[in-house]
C-alpha cells in the first residue's frame, strides 16, 4: 500500500492506521457475494464511483497532477451554503484554515491499493511547500477536503480503491457520540468509524452514492454494519481510533474521479434522529397451496436417482470457486467429508472454478492459441481427491463450475471463442471421468450464469449450455448433467423453459425467499443494516418501527417495501408457493428438479428462526420430493460448527449421526 501524509510527520498508530485500511480492499465478501442470492452473489454489487459517471458540468480533474493555482473562492460557481454544525458534538474538521491540521488535533493520510498489485491513485493539492492542503470551494465556506483519483485494478484480484482518513484518540468520553455528519460533493465512497476492538481490518462503515451537488450525509452509529470477511464487533463510540473515507471501483474497468468532503462533524447521542413508527403490525396472510400427487409425479427414472444421490447435500463454499481460488492447499478435504457423512449428509457440491485451470485461457479465447491447455497436476489433484474421499464416505459428488470473478458475463457471452472456451473446459474434464464407473458423479455446467449481475438472457445461456454439453457428449455420455437456468437459476425461467433434448440432464433452482430472512446482515447486499427478522412472521415479534430491524435513511425503498409487506411472504407456505412452480414444471415435462443452494445467513437472526426456516425448506422438499444441498458448510452459512453439526439441525433437516 501506498501511503502519502498531509503533513511530513505521522506518528507510528497513525501508520498502524492506515496499513489497516489495506485490507477493506481485500474483500472476502467479494467471495461470499459474488451469488446473487447466493452468499454470494446475490450479491449485489455494492455502489461505487464506477457507476456513477460525471455530469457534463463536471471536471474531471486529473490525478497525476496535484499542482493547483491559488483560486479566490469567490470566483468560483457559487454551491451551498452547507451548514456548518454546531452542539454538544465535536468539530472533526471545518477546513477553514486552509492546512491539514484536524481540529480533534491529528493530521491527515492518504493510502491506496499498489502494494497489493492495484494501480490506484490519489493525489491532493499542495503548497508551494509540497504539502497536501485542502481544496478551494464556494459553498458557504473557503475550502474543503479534495481528492483526486483513478480506481485501475492493476493486478489486484478484487476491487481497486483508494482513501483518506485522520486518527482518533480513544477515550472513554468519546461515548457519548452517537452519530457523524458531513457534506460532500463527488464520487460514491465509503465511510468508516474504526474501532480498536477490530483486529481483522473489518471496520465499521456505511456507503454513500455518488453526488454531483453538496450533500450532506449523516451516520448514525447504530447504523454502521461491517464488511462481513472479519469477525463481528460490537461497535463501541469509546474506542474510536480513526475516521476514514474509500473510493472503490470496478475491477472491470478504469475510473476517474474527485471528491470534496466538508464540515465533519461527531454528533452528541442526543443529536441523532430517533426512529419513529412507520408500519403497521398485520395478521400474517398465508397463502392456500393446493395440488394433486398428479401435478408433482415424476416418473423418469433420473428423479428416482436424483432422491437417492442428491439429497441431503451441502456445499463446500468460499474457496476454490474465489476468483483467487486456483487451488494452493487443502483447506477442506478429507476429514471434512468424513465429518459430512458421519452427521448423515448424503451430498457434497463442489464449486471450483474450473477455466482457473486453463492455462492459455486468455490466449484461447483471443484466438491466438488454437488449442487449450490445462495445469492438469493440479486440477486433477484437487477433483481426483474429491472423488475418492466421497466413494469412500459414501457421498455423492458434483463438481459444480463455478466462478466469482463473473467472467461469463454479458460481453464474453457474445464470445464465441469464450463459449467454446467454457465448452472445452467441461470436455476435458469429463474426459477424465469418462471411464469413471460411479453413477453418483455429477457435472454441473455453470453456477448463476453471470451472477453478479444476472442480465445474460436465457436463450443466450441456452445456447453456452448446449455447446458445453455437446462438449461433454462426445467423451462421456454415461454421467449426469446438471443444469440451471439464467438469474441466479431462476424458477420463473426454468418454468418457462423447453428441456434439452438429452435426456440425462437434471434440473437445478436457487430459492433465498424470504431474503429479508435468509440475507440479513449480508454485507454484500441492501440488507446489510437489517437484523432481527424472525422467520415465521411474528406480530408478537413485529413492530411498527421499521428502524428496529435496521432500516435507514439509506436502506433501498425496495427492501423497505420487502419488509413492510414481510406479514405476507415470512411462512412456509409462501416459499412452498414459489417452489411448487418449478416442481410442477418438472412434473409436466417428466424431468426431476433439485434445489442445490438455500440457507440463511447466521449474522442477525436468532438461532429459532434458522431452525424454523430449515425445518420449513426440508419439509417442503419432503412433499414435492425435491432433493436439496444446503449453501454452506462453515461460516456464514453453516451446519457445522467447531467439528460438530449445529444443535437443532438434526431435527430440522433430518440428518444426524448414525
């Protein structure tokens, strides 16, 4: 990381500081995210200067150069006037004086992402005596914080950032701040309040969207939420230690942008805005779901060896589909499998990567290289491993291509060269097992085709699907196919869809309903700040405040709206509505359908509410006869905690030791 001070001398904690913030742009949530709904990436991507592009009254100035003229403010477009604070709180900074002397008596830094490969910058304007000073404005005042920078990923594997902060002295009568304001005018960026008691780098921090006019943003501590790849900290106003603000973009494409920031203020507890009711406590409305065993029969053999194969599974999640995730060592293998069969799991989903392996994949798909070659040592060692483990744990497995870096997306789907790419990973592969005699060995073509973003249509996904299993056909017609269809393995689409002509292909969704349950907390999502939802919907556990499940000023309106309306879409019988489209689906056309990711993140709700939700998606399976794989293993989304399955779980999802 690369760090430039506003002032010449910092002392070590402020370095301390900043070599902290290195790690918010190593996001692991980019792993968990990178489902959508998935832990991953359902994720939708958060905001970031990438998306939101200068109007054209705007500047953008350059960011190689942090020379600027002495400018009379008055000379400037008037903008404004922001409001200056003023109470029982603390004036962090007002910029007035013109150097980068906080108020709160510290010194300004800036750091950015080139120690970790990016190639980000960020300059500031300087004095004649080289020394970063603040920018000049018309906005009711003379001058204001201003960054200048570029978001390039470089060779960073996540998102390129940048950032800016000043220390903090923890002291115990920093507890009465409750709250921190200030104006800006510029990109998107975060904001974080960083504490002592965070030792991972996963600091508290809420987001912002780009503005083209002075803004003024207010966090209210209880609002703040955490990246989510670090473990969870109350947070404690006590122990403040910095303030600090980052610019990320998109590693798909360069960004320029600037930022002014004003007036930062830290609120009195009795200065920020209490919530205040804003819905009503309903009934719940449970829907009728009613059907014949006609509607849900599959006689095709397939659905009988999916029940037997395919239920009762869990993934393997956030590690070799990571778009860091070439395989480096084990960190889950052997002994995990055993731990699997012996709690009476009866599946193992594998999600890795598998174009990781190509080793001329760029050049195969530019067309300079005819033929793609592979790091077969390696591959092989990780599935090779896999396949015997669950042979001998009596698991079946299904080697799930999977990628987080959405390198099939809505430009390399209009590749020819990146389909045939796809095509010829899975021909390989199959290849290998083409002899492989177990019938419980399964090929899973592409998880959430574009997950990140899920605008790649179904029938251009058709069409990548096809070619990757006329791939597999010409060298192994004897295994099982797995296929699910576009946003995020849509059930909508899937009951839209003609099946494949190859009659060896089963039928795969996704269901994350009610996600303002199941994604709670999720720092990659627009649930971040919400906690507390009970599944089922409760009026005993409801309340006419929306702001005591999390919901602020910056919650999207959508998830408001989902939350509001919860009274009809938190009970079992309005998941069992959902899925039983798919089932009938399947049941028409004589296919078998599988649900292989469902689950709830552990962050914010109770321990009750994720036994009941699991007991509500294994009794629904039970009566379409759908088999199931739960996301997760470990971790967020977990049945296994420290060796041993979560208490309840055996109950709920009808497994257990023997």
């Amino acid at each position: 990381m690369q760090i430039k001070n506003f002032y010449p001398k910092m002392s070590v904690l402020g370095i301390a500081t900043v070599m902290a913030l290195t790690a918010c742009g190593d996001d692991n949530a980019q792993a968990l995210f990178a489902n959508n709904p998935t832990p991953g990436a359902e994720n939708q991507v958060p905001v970031s200067s990438s998306d939101m592009n200068p109007t054209s009254s705007d500047a953008v100035v350059d960011p190689t150069s942090s020379s600027v003229a002495v400018v009379d403010p008055s000379t400037l477009p008037a903008e404004g006037p922001i409001t200056m604070p003023a109470g029982l709180g603390t004036l962090v900074d007002d910029f007035e004086d013109g150097d980068n002397l906080s108020k709160i008596g510290d010194y300004w830094y800036t750091y950015n992402d080139n120690d970790n490969g990016g190639a980000s910058i960020i300059t500031t304007p300087l004095n004649e005596e080289e020394n970063i000073i603040p920018g000049r404005v018309n906005n009711g005042s003379n001058y204001a914080l201003q960054v200048n920078y570029t978001l390039d990923r470089g060779e960073y594997a996540y998102d390129p950032y940048v950032g800016w902060g000043v220390q903090v002295a923890p002291d115990e009568a920093n507890g009465h701040f409750g709250g921190l304001t200030y104006w800006y005018k510029g990109g998107a960026h975060e904001v974080h309040v960083e504490i002592t008691d965070v030792e991972d780098y996963d600091v508290h921090l809420a987001k912002f969207p780009a503005s083209r006019t002075w803004k003024q943003a207010v966090v209210r501590f209880k609002d703040l939420v955490q990246g989510g790849w670090g473990k969870e900290v109350p947070f404690d106003a006590k122990h403040i230690m910095a303030i600090s603000f980052q610019a990320k973009g998109n590693k798909n494409k360069v960004v320029t942008d600037s930022l002014f920031i004003d007036n930062i203020y830290l609120q009195d507890s009795s200065e920020v805005e209490k919530d205040q009711p804003d819905m009503e406590i309903m009934d719940p409305v449970i829907p009728v779901v009613e059907f014949t065993e006609a509607e849900i029969t599959v006689t095709n053999p397939l659905q009988e060896k999916a029940m037997k194969y395919l239920n009762k599974g869990v993934n393997f999640t956030n590690w070799l589909e990571n778009a860091d995730g070439k395989f480096k060592s084990f960190e889950l293998g052997e002994s995990d499998v055993k731990i699997l069969a012996d709690n009476g799991f009866k599946s193992l989903r594998l999600p890795i990567d598998l174009d990781l392996y190509a080793t001329n994949r760029d050049a195969f798909i530019a067309g300079t290289d005819t033929e793609l070659t592979f790091d077969d040592d390696t591959l092989f060692l990780v599935l090779d491993s896999f396949v015997e483990w669950t042979a001998k744990y009596n698991m079946s497995l299904v080697i799930d291509y999977h990628e987080y870096d959405n390198s099939y997306n809505t430009t390399s789907a209009k590749d020819a060269n990146y389909v045939k790419m796809m095509a010829e990973v899975w021909k390989h592969v199959a290849a290998h097992y083409a002899e492989n005699p177990r019938e419980d060995l399964f090929f899973e073509l592409l998880n959430e085709p574009d997950m990140t973003n899920g605008k790649v249509t179904a029938a251009t996904w058709t069409t990548a699907a096809q070619a990757m299993i006329d791939a597999i056909r010409t060298v192994d017609t004897k295994h099982t196919i797995l296929f699910g269809d576009a946003q995020w393995y849509s059930i909508t689409l899937l009951a839209k869809r003609t099946p494949f002509t190859d009659d060896n292909i089963i039928y795969v969704i996704h269901t994350y309903e009610p996600f303002a349950f199941t994604h709670q907390g999720g720092s990659w999502t627009d649930y971040a700040t919400i906690h507390d939802i009970p599944f089922p919907y409760d009026p005993a556990k409801w309340s006419t405040v929306s702001g005591d499940f999390g919901v602020n000023k910056s919650t999207k309106s959508y998830v408001k709206t989902n939350i509001k309306n919860y009274y009809k879409t938190g009970s079992k019988e309005a998941i069992l509505e959902q899925i039983l489209k798919a089932k009938k689906w399947a049941a028409t056309n004589n296919v078998p359908v599988i649900i292989n990711e469902f689950g709830a993140l552990n962050l914010r709700s109770t321990a009750e509410s994720r036994i009941n939700y699991l007991t509500a998606m294994r009794e629904i399976c039970d009566t379409l006869q759908i088999p199931w794989t739960h996301w997760g293993y470990t971790g967020n989304f977990s049945v296994i905690e420290n060796g041993k399955l979560i208490e309840g779980l055996d109950k709920a999802l009808g497994v257990g030791s023997k």
